[in-house]
C-alpha cells in the first residue's frame, strides 16, 4: 500500500465524525492493506492508525526529540527555511501536522535524500512498508552520530511526502496521530475486516498488547489463530486497575469480598521463567538466554530491570517455574518497615548509579495475582485460583507456611465488616496505606479500571467529635484506653458559643464508636492525652469531660435509635486529634443532618 493511500484515508476518518462509520472506514483500510505480503502492511496499518510504530508492549522509541524532527522538515522544505521558521510556524497553527502539511516538499538534495526530485511535492511512490523501515532503521541508530543519522532518515521520508503524506508522517512521528481512532476502535475494525468475532479480537489484544500482530493473525488465521494466541513470558500485559469503593458497596455486592493490604509502592509486573525470557527483536519476541531470566515491567509496560535488581534477585531466589506476576514495589527502611511512596520513585526509573541508590533506599517486593504459571495462562480464571497459583510458585521453591511466604500478599475471604476493620487497622499499624478489596470470582482483566478491585474510597468530609467515653482494652491493649465515644454539639450550642459558655456533657449527643485506624503507638499517646479527663469510671466503660476533639472519617452517615444524637457513622475511622480545636469547635448535629441529606 502506498502511503499516500494510508495518508488520504487517514484524512478522510480524521473528517469523520460518526463512530460507526469511522469503524466501518479503518476495516476497509485493513482490508486494502491486506495485499499479499503475509499481512505485514496490515501489521503496520493496524499500529499507524492510533499513532503508534511500535507494539504496545515494547519499551522501545523513535528517540528522536521533537527539535530533531522540525530540523528534518525544515530541510526538506527547502533552504530558506530555518528550524526556527518551523518552531515559529508551529506556535501560530498549533498542530506539527498543519505545519509540515504547509511547506512543499521534495527536490532537496543530501545524504539520505532517495533522489527522487522529479516528484517534487507531488508524493506516491512511497509505501508504507518503506516508511516503517526507513522508522525502525532511525530507531535503531544509536551511539555517536546517531541524532543526525535520525534526521536525514527522517529527511529523507519528508523529502518524499506530498502534503498529505507529510502531515501524518510528523504525527506520528511525533506520537500525535489524533484522527480519532482509539483501541476500542481497531479493535472493532479487526472484527469486521476479517470477519471474526470481536471478544476473540480483545482477548488476542489482552494477551499480545500488539494491535499489528492480532490485526495480520486475524487476516491470516482467523478465529483459530487468535484463539491460539498466549501471553508470554517477557511481554507485559496491560496491568488491571482498581476503582475507588466501599465496604458497604463491596458486601452488598458480592457474597464474600476478598481483602488485602494495599501497599504503597509502584506497580510491578514480573517476567521470569529459567530457560530465558523473550525479549524485543525488531517485529517479534525472541528467547536470548543471554538477555537473562527475569524482565520487570511498570504499570506503563516499561522496561525497569536494570533499576530494581532486588526484584530479580528476588525471582532467582523464589521461582523455580516460568511465571508472570503482578504486584507492588515498595521501599523499605533498615527494620523492613514501609516508607512513603516518594522513596520508591527515587529508584523506579533510575539509569544510572543503582547500585549507589540501592544503598540509599531498598526496595522489596509483594506480588498479589499470578497472570501465569509454569505455561498457563490464569487471566480467565477467577482471583481465588490465580491467587493459589501464586502461592504455590511462590512456596515451592522455598517451602515456607502459608502465613510467611515472603513476597506474598495474603487474601483474606470475608463478609464480616468488622474483620474487615481488623484487616484495615493491621495494614495502618503496619505502615501501608489501607486495603484493597476484590472480587473473588472476578477474571483478570488488563488495563480495565472496574468494579472487580476496588480501593477502599478516601474519606469524603471528615467530622471534628467530642471524646465522650472510652473503653479500656483488654490483653497487651489492658492499660491503653480504645473504643472512642463521638460526640458532637446540639443545636443549641451555637447560641451558647456565642455567649461565650463552655461545651458542658448536657450539651453533647452521641454518633458512635470509633476503635479503628488506631496503632498501639497510637493509642499509647491518646490514653496519656484523654487519662486526666476521665469524669467517672464504671468497670472497663469510663466517661470522659469534654476537652478532647478527634477527626474521623465514615463511610456514611444513617439515621440510628442506637445514639442520641439520632445518626450514626458507618465505619467510623480515627483520622486524628484535632489539638487545635476545643470542644465549643466541634461539628454539630446541625452538620450531620446536612451530610446526611
Ligand atoms: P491507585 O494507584 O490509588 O489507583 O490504587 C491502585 C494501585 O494500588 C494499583 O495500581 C497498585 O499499584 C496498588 N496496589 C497496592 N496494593 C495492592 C493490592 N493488594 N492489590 C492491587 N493493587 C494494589
């Protein structure tokens, strides 16, 4: 297929404001590209449409800046223009595509000029299959010399181009195709151009993440050949996504949620497999022993091996089968305890002196689903097996008991709210961020952000509450007061803030309990604050004068007999001490109706 034919139809869909027909349009595109040559220019047609060279799944670039690209327009637009005219041109239009769209090209010559003068702005002997080697020939000039060898091979395409072809080659070029086609686009397109179904198309996308490779097996094979298509150790896979949610939703739900600590690091997925994982060869995955046995991905699929070497050392110790996991990367302190999400990034991308940084800041591990074990694929089966599956590879090699395999996040299975309290509380005491809760018989689904995983919703709008009661606890807790009675004010007491009167017990109504959110360090400190307050104590049950105020978050606010101020808060959690309020400051009851409402 010649380029100005993938040029012109790209015009005619960027004009096209129907989704259907914009479909129908990059099916038939397929299909023309369809022209006998195994389905390589379908592979490229496929990718070019949404702007990009390379697969998804590669880490690899154009590397080129985009200054390197306005200097090739500028040379093949002829020699009175500068790469400034061009920089200048840009800020007035706004669109690279605009801009090289503007000048005339062709008749420049110089190295890497194809000669082709007599076509001066004319274009069409271009074909795409030429502009996507001339593409990975610039991608893969590296070392001394290679910007400028980039800009003739670049100059050499422009010199080439009409208008058209000149506009969508600087697009792409510059990763700004924009013409309107997403994923869910191609996708569909594949489906209609090659008549297979387009479930069979997006599982074949989940496990190549290459929009070329399914579009030509699809041409090629047919349903049988995606069908056939598998997840490989060494290319990553989308990563699935969790969406903001509650317990309450999550028990409404689903019978049993699953539960984990939700650590914060950065997202990690890992390749290993013993005999040498596949590695990125120009078009295709090939096994180079010498490339090592383990590849480590970010949530972005990029290649982050060299910067974390704990995670392949960590691999090399624990896995015995070909495997690929997801999970989190998280810094640690000398004692192994957490550290802020901030620590990890000074690693996560790090070129350049690892070892140094490894000094300054470890990393560690903790995977939480298993997309394939031992030449299975899992991404169908539900979280409950994936998550055996995890286990067991992780186990295998070491033996450990289930309770302290290390590097495993545990999954509880739960409907009792208040073990998921538990849960929550222990994660915070342990210096991660909260928890995460899933669906249990949910399918991995990559690069979806849905219901299946939900992240335990931060707290809307907290409430400032009178400390009226507490309880004293019981076991290695027996000298730390916990179970915190909330209060706020009545009605009333607006009025009396402003005479200037105190906050007295009269004047308060209960909302609820809070006993979670709180370390033991935590809790040491509360009882030292709220011990000389106590007004009477009757067995493990004290009463406290009103002095202290907390900040606490919920779920939800519910109208509720069981406390007198008539609500009660679901899921109450300890934010904090609000030493900066007196009780007279504290929220109303006023204010709970609002919320409610
Ligand atoms: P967020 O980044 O706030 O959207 O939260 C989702 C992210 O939490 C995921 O992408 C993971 O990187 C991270 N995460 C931490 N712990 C878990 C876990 N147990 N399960 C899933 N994701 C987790």
């Amino acid at each position: 297929m010649e380029f100005a034919t993938f040029a012109d139809r790209a015009a005619a869909i960027e004009a096209e404001p129907a989704d259907l027909e914009i479909v129908a349009r990059v099916a038939t595109l397929l299909e023309d590209a369809a022209d006998g040559d195994g389905g390589r220019t379908v592979e490229v047609v496929a990718r070019y449409v949404q702007g990009r060279v390379f697969p998804a799944w590669t880490s690899r670039t154009l590397d080129i800046g985009p200054s390197a690209c306005y200097e090739a327009i500028a040379r093949a637009a002829g020699t009175n223009v500068s790469t400034d005219d061009v920089e200048d041109r840009l800020a007035e239009v706004g669109e690279i595509g605009d801009v090289a769209a503007s000048y005339d090209f062709g008749g420049q010559r110089g190295l890497g000029a194809f000669g082709n003068s007599d076509n001066a702005n004319g274009g069409g002997d271009l074909t795409v299959l030429e502009v996507d080697d001339t593409l990975r020939e610039l991608a893969a000039a590296e070392g001394a010399g290679s910007q400028d060898r980039k800009v003739d091979l670049l100059f050499g395409l422009f010199n080439r181009c009409s208008s058209d072809e000149a506009r969508y080659l600087a697009r792409l070029v510059l990763s700004e195709m924009r013409i309107g086609v997403g994923e869910g686009t191609v996708r569909d397109a594949i489906g209609e151009a090659f008549d297979v179904p387009v479930e069979a198309v997006a599982r074949a996308l989940q496990v190549s993440n290459d929009y070329g490779e399914v579009a030509r097996v699809a041409l090629g094979d047919g349903r049988e050949g995606l069908d056939a298509m598998e997840l490989e150790v060494g290319r990553p896979v989308q990563a699935m996504l969790a969406q903001a949610g509650t317990v309450t939703d999550a028990l409404e739900d689903w019978d049993e949620a699953g539960v984990e600590w939700k650590y914060d690091g950065a997202r990690v997925q890992l390749h290993h497999d013993p005999d040498g994982v596949a590695v990125d060869d120009a078009d295709a995955t090939v096994v180079d022993d010498s490339a090592g046995d383990t590849r480590v991905f970010s949530r972005n699929m990029e290649d982050v091996t060299d910067a974390l070497p704990e995670v392949v050392e960590f691999a090399d110790d624990h896995l015995a089968e070909p495997a690929i996991l997801d999970g989190e990367v998280v810094a640690i302190d000398d004692d192994g305890s957490p550290l802020p999400f901030q620590e990890v990034l000074k690693r996560f991308r790090r070129k350049h002196d690892v070892a140094k940084a490894r000094e300054d800041v470890a990393v560690r591990p903790v995977f939480f689903d298993c997309l394939h074990a031992d030449g299975e694929d899992l991404l169908e089966e539900p979280l409950t097996t994936r998550h055996d599956r995890l286990e067991a590879v992780l186990r295998e090699e070491s033996g450990q008991e289930p309770d302290e395999v290390e590097g495993l996040s545990l999954l509880w299975r739960t409907d009792d709210p208040d073990e998921i309290e538990r849960i929550d509380t222990d994660a915070l005491e342990a210096g991660h961020e909260g928890i995460m809760l899933k669906d249990l018989d949910s399918t991995y689904s990559p690069g979806r952000r849905g219901k299946n995983w939900r992240k335990r919703k931060p707290d809307v709008e907290t409430l400032d509450c009178v400390v009226t009661g507490a309880e004293w606890g019981e076991g290695r807790r027996a000298t730390y007061l916990g179970t915190f009675e909330l209060s706020v004010r009545d009605d009333d007491s607006e009025e009396r803030r402003s005479a200037g009167s105190a906050v007295e017990p009269q004047n308060l109504e209960t909302v609820g309990k809070v006993a979670t959110g709180i370390t033991d360090e935590k809790l040491a400190e509360l009882t030292e604050l709220l011990e000389p307050h106590v007004a009477s104590e009757d067995g493990q049950t004290v009463e406290l004068e009103p002095a202290v105020v907390f900040e606490v978050g919920y779920e939800e606010i519910q109208t509720s007999p069981t406390y007198s101020s008539g609500y009660a808060l679901r899921f109450p959690r300890f934010v904090g001490v609000r030493s900066d309020k007196d009780p007279e400051d504290a929220d109303s009851v006023g204010r709970l109706e609002r919320l409610h409402e």
